[in-house]
C-alpha cells in the first residue's frame, strides 16, 4: 500500500490510525491519497452512531411513507420491439433520432436554422445547420473538414486550424448545431453547440424524509460475488437508524453474471446455470425489508437481448417483490424523475473520447448528458433499430442512474445528479489485467428532501 504524503499525515494524526489502517487495507487500492483516508474516517465514525442507536429504534420511518413509484411507460420497451433489422428500420430509426434531437435544440428558439438543401442560397452569409457528423478529416493545409447530413442532404464545413481548440472536438455520429459563414457552399465553422442540458436548477420539493439506494452489478454467480457484504447491507438497511429510512432501491443492471458473456466466463462462475443464479439473488433479496419497493433492469451479463434497448427480464427469473423494467427507462420515485441505464454505451465513450477513462465514470455520463443520447456512437454497443429511438434523452431527469463501470461516481452536472453505483463484485483477473481498479461493497444512497447523498460501506464490518 502506497500514500501520498498528506495521507501519511493525516494518518498519523488520527488517535485510531490503526482501525483507519485495516480499513485502507481492505479497500484494495494500490494508491491512497487523503481523501480516501477521510473516507475512512467518516466511515468509522458512521459506524460509531449506528451502534447506539441500534438498540433504541423501534419504528422503521419508510415503512411508514406512502409509496409512489413509476414507471414512464413510453420509455419502457418491453413487449413492443417489433425491429427486424433492415434498411428500412434503420433508416427510421436514425431519422427518429434526428427529429428528436433537432426539436431538442428548436425548443431553445434558435433563429437562422437552415438544412443542407438551402446552403446554396446563402452564399457570404451566417448560418446554423442542426446535423449528424457523418466524416471528420484533416485537409493538406492542416484545416478540418467535417462532412454532415440532415434529413435533406450533406453539406461540407471547414475548421479553420487557428480555431480548431476554441471548439468543442466532435466524434462521427454526433448530432451538432453548426454557426458560420456560407462561402462557396461550405461553412466556415465559427461555433458548434451540442443538445446539452440546461443550466438552471431542476428544483424538487419532496416532503417526505427518505433514502433511495443505488444498485448495480452485483453479479451474483460470479466467483467474486461478495454476497457477505451484500448480506450486511441488508443487515444495515433493516437494523441502522438510517437504513430504516431507505424506501427505494434501484438496480442498474448485471444482476447476475450470466453465462457465456466472455470467453471462458465459466472458470470464473460459482453457479453454472443461469436460472439457479437468479433463484439465489431472489433467495437473497426475499431479504430485503418489505418496505422498500426495487425497481431492477437488465445489463449486459442479464438473460436478456444483449442489443439495447433492452427489454425487462424474463418472467421466470423475476421475483414477485421486485418491479422489472427495460433498460433504459425513466422512472418517478415520488417527484424525482429518474434515468436509470445500465451504461453499456460507456466503454464505447471511453474508446471514442480522449480525455474519459475508467476512473472517471461521471465525465462519461456528462458526455452522454451534453449529447442527449445513451449510445451516441454507432457500432461498438449493439443497439436494436426500434421505430423509435429509446435511447435518446428527450427528457433531462433530476437523477441519471448508471453502473457497469465497477466504480461508484456522483456529480452534479447542470440541474441534473449523476450517481454510477458500484459493485458486489470484487476485482476480477479481467479488470487487474486491464489496470481497472473497482470500488466494491459501497452503496449511495439519496435523500431527495434533504439533498444528500451518503455512502454505505459494506467493507468496514465484513472480514
Ligand atoms: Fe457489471
Ligand atoms: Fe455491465
């Protein structure tokens, strides 16, 4: 274990360095800076409360609320992919994308839009083009040439180099607002918008007092499952003070491991037969309080379509105290719109965009945010041509739910809160070798009243 020199510091400070040392030791990190022995710190010390108040609480506050959850069902695939994957659906899916989009940009009142099929009657002009990004290349001078298509045609833009970093970089596939200057029926690029969300606050005015925690990949069937710690979490949700106030419970996808996702997966399986690993993660969740309502959708280890959108789980591999939706889908917890999407589309993102990694699961979900599009890159994540496009982001929620990325992330990006849910997973010869490092065992949990997200973490009480 390696810490950087204000970690070492800090440490060295604390009257219970030895307890915050074995918590470090148990998170796997080869690296420790200070913030994470002030996680350590804050943890133990939550640990602390919940000991006395244990013993006293009697009443279980979320038990007591009334629920109201739902599901948006327009966003809601399941039952309705009627896609056979030809020319035809595609084009009408790509088209619905772009209709969709485009009116996402229309509705902010932007004046002197154009299409590609009246270019030639704005020669020495100003004007903005809402488009796909069909090619990006550099000319011999060392400009940029972006090549794009509406609904019309295509149209050629050109990138001075001088501006090329004032603009924000644009990937193929991406759908743009372009400004500039007709000159012999190119665009001289001055300004490139994406759809983005809006600055302002989406206030809620929730007044009920409770949690919602956030799941995902729990994987069970794996190995690595770390089914003492999502014991303990259940221990926590029914004996801690602040358990008891967790309503909700979302779980972004990879419920189980699945079967045949990778090669020789099943080295890595406890449980070899996918219907057995979702009896035990029913046995399991038959655990949780009654009181909290889940809601849980499929991700790419489930026994659904791998091509997204996916449709909510077989019927035999559901529990009856769980509520299955499609992923993605947007669903209402009281007032608080929830996105929830499994997140597949991110390694793609990672792939396509320089400055995202592994480590940084937020940023990757800005991205999708700034494009208004869950999968905006067409190729690497399988998506199903629907008639419409499900995975555009029509409708900007107060909460953006995703996981797959192993790695618990939170951020508020605009008026809308990001939270990427860890794992029960522990890190996997897969993700070693890859260099990934996952954060295991954590789960956040929201309070919509108050405004707050806290971690709980599984690890300080399993050995
Ligand atoms: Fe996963
Ligand atoms: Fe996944």
């Amino acid at each position: 274990m390696r810490l950087t020199k204000d970690a070492i510091n800090l440490l060295q400070q604390m009257p219970n360095k030895e307890t915050i040392t074995e918590l470090l030791k148990k998170s796997n990190k080869p690296f420790l800076t200070k913030d994470d022995v002030m996680e350590a710190i804050k943890f133990l010390s939550i640990q602390k409360i919940e000991k006395v108040q244990e013993e006293k609480i009697e009443s279980y506050y979320a038990e007591n609320i009334s629920h109201k959850i739902e599901i948006i069902e327009e966003s809601d695939v399941s039952g309705k992919s009627r896609s056979r994957g030809t020319v035809e659906d595609f084009i009408s899916y790509f088209n619905d994308r772009f209709s969709k989009i485009k009116n996402i940009f229309l509705k902010r009142g932007i004046s002197d839009v154009i299409t590609t099929k009246d270019i030639k009657n704005y020669d020495r002009k100003d004007v903005g083009i809402i488009c796909f990004v069909y090619d990006i290349r550099q000319s011999s001078k060392g400009n940029t040439i972006i090549e794009f298509e509406d609904e019309y045609g295509t149209g050629l833009g050109i990138i001075v180099k001088e501006n090329l970093d004032k603009l924000p970089s644009v990937i193929q596939d991406d759908i743009i607002l372009i400004k500039g200057r007709v000159i012999n029926d190119m665009i001289i690029i001055k300004e490139i918008e994406f759809p983005d969300i809006s600055l302002y606050e989406n206030n809620l005015n929730i007044e009920e007092d409770f949690y919602i925690a956030y799941l995902s990949d729990i994987h069970v069937g794996s190995k690595k499952f770390l089914e003492k710690n999502f014991n303990y979490f259940i221990e926590w949700l029914t004996k801690s003070e602040e358990g008891k106030k967790v309503a909700y419970m979302v779980i972004a996808g990879d419920i189980v491991d699945g079967i045949g996702i990778y090669p020789k997966q099943e080295d890595e399986l406890i449980i070899k037969d996918i219907d057995k690993q979702y009896e035990t993660f029913n046995e399991l969740a038959k655990k949780i309080p009654e009181w909290i309502k889940i809601i849980a959708i499929p991700g790419n280890h489930d026994a659904v379509r791998r091509a997204e959108p996916q449709p909510s789980l077989n019927k035999k591999h559901c529990s009856s105290s769980i509520i299955y939706a499609s992923n993605p889908v947007y669903v209402k917890i009281h007032s608080v719109l929830h996105l929830v999407y499994h997140g597949t589309s991110m390694d793609s993102i990672i792939a396509k965009i320089p400055k995202l990694n592994y480590d940084n699961p937020a940023l990757c979900m800005q991205e999708l945010l700034k494009r208004r599009h869950l999968s905006p890159f067409y190729g690497d994540n399988l998506v199903v041509p629907e008639k419409k496009d499900y995975l555009v982001i029509e409708t900007v929620p107060h909460v953006f739910h995703t996981g797959h990325l192993h790695k618990n992330a939170y951020k508020k990006y605009r008026n809308c809160l990001l939270i990427n849910s860890g794992t029960f997973q522990d890190r996997t010869d897969y993700q070693i070798q890859l260099g990934h490092v996952p954060t295991p065992g954590i789960v956040p949990i929201f309070n919509p009243k108050r405004n707050v997200i806290k971690e709980v973490n599984t690890f300080a009480k399993v050995s």
